[in-house]
C-alpha cells in the first residue's frame, strides 16, 4: 500500500473565537485600504494586509488536522505534534456509539482499539496527552453517563493513579491519566483512541474504510511473510 498524506478542510475547524478575530481584522484592512488619501497612509494598510495574512494563515495551521496512512503504521498530526500506531497493534476500528435504553446512536468519533497499550503510551508526546485528555473529556461524560454513574465523573476526568500494564510496565503523570482514560473508554465504548469526525475530509464511513483497506493489507502482508519464513526455515 502506498503512503497517503490526508488533511480536514483548512478552514472548517476554526473557532468562533478566531473567526471574530480574523474578520474585524479583515475589516480594518479593507477600510484602511478604501480610505487612504496619501502614500504614508497606503504603505500602513499595506502592511496590516500583510500582518492580517500571516495572522490568517497561523489559525489556519493551528486548525489544521492530518493524517498519514503507510503500509506499516497510522498517524494523526496536530499543529502541537502527533501520535502514531501500528496496524499489527490495532485489533479493530469503527464509529464509536452511546448506548441508551435499548438503542445505539453513532457519535461523532471513530474509535481505534489497540492490542497492546506500551507502544502508543511510550510514543505519545506529553502535549499531545494533555490535548487529548482535555479535548475528549465529552466522551467519558456520556460514558458514565449510560452507566448511570456521573457522580464519578470529577473522580475520572483527570484520573493520575499510577498504572501498570499487561506486560508490567509502570506509568506515572501524563502518561497514567491518559492510560487510565483509555481503559475508562474502552470499558464504555469498546475502543481506546478516539478520532473526531470533525476533524475528517470525508464521512466518517468513507475514512473508517479507507483505515480498515490498510489494516487487512498489513494483516495480509503479515501472514505472508510469515508463511514465506516458515517455508524458508523447513528448507534448512
């Protein structure tokens, strides 16, 4: 499979506060623009339309969202950095749900369930674990939420409780409170990375199929060169 680089729309993730930022500046631009009289006055404007558009393009890349699909592994880049996971490490992706009463709604976010949580932990930047901490706190509060148990909420959100893993690793600080929501997740949700649609160039549908095509090709990939070093190895 070939290496893929894919973005979100540049301009659909900027917040309201930066929009309200970026158009009274746009304004001051144009006005200065229509209503200069002198070439002192011209060179000014001038120059806020330069600052405006360097102002314009910095939200921009802040809001920015991309993604890397190679035959080996997965990664998702943020302005502040990213984080990455192997296909031979994810046991499976789908649309997260919320189950209430009965009935399974689709929430906006793809989930990514991992075999083994040491690799992504020991990768994992601590800007990235705070970022994600904070920014997927909703889920967890409809977690607990269809569990009936919101009063356990404040306990959960920033959980630090030292953590060990299955192959007996410790975590403490970022990397603890970010292993701990994950098994929170995955306890609700079945998953243990979640990716907002918001953040996609496409439906949600259309990525997730995109994802599972690369994971059956590693998969498939795999157990090739399996076969091929235990045929290997019978003809020693």
């Amino acid at each position: 499979m070939k290496t893929i680089h894919l973005y979100n729309h540049r301009f659909r993730n900027l917040s309201v506060k930066q929009i309200w930022v970026a158009i009274p500046l746009t304004l001051l631009v144009a006005s200065a623009v229509w209503f200069s009289t002198s070439w002192q006055q011209l060179i000014v404007a001038i120059l806020l339309l330069i600052a405006a558009y360097y102002a314009l393009k910095l939200l921009i890349k802040q809001s920015t969202v991309g993604y890397t699909l190679t035959a080996t592994h997965f990664q998702q880049h943020f302005a502040k950095g990213g984080w990455v996971v192997g296909w031979h490490n994810i046991s499976k992706i789908g649309v997260c749900q919320y189950h209430q009463e009965g009935w399974y709604q689709p929430l906006p976010w793809i989930g990514i369930k991992l075999k083994d949580y040491d690799p992504y932990l020991q990768a994992i930047c601590p800007r990235i674990a705070t970022e994600l901490l904070l920014g997927q706190r909703a889920l967890l509060y409809l977690g607990l939420k269809q569990q009936e148990k919101l009063t356990q909420f404040e306990d959960k959100v920033l959980d630090s409780r030292p953590y060990v893993s299955e192959k007996g690793t410790h975590y403490s600080g970022l990397q603890a409170m970010l292993a701990n929501r994950m098994g929170y997740q995955r306890e609700f949700y079945d998953y243990d990375i979640f990716i907002s649609t918001n953040d996609l160039d496409r439906s949600d549908q259309e990525f997730i199929g995109l994802m599972r095509r690369y994971l059956a090709a590693s998969h498939n990939g795999y157990k090739k060169g399996r076969e091929r070093d235990l045929w290997e190895n019978s003809q020693e």
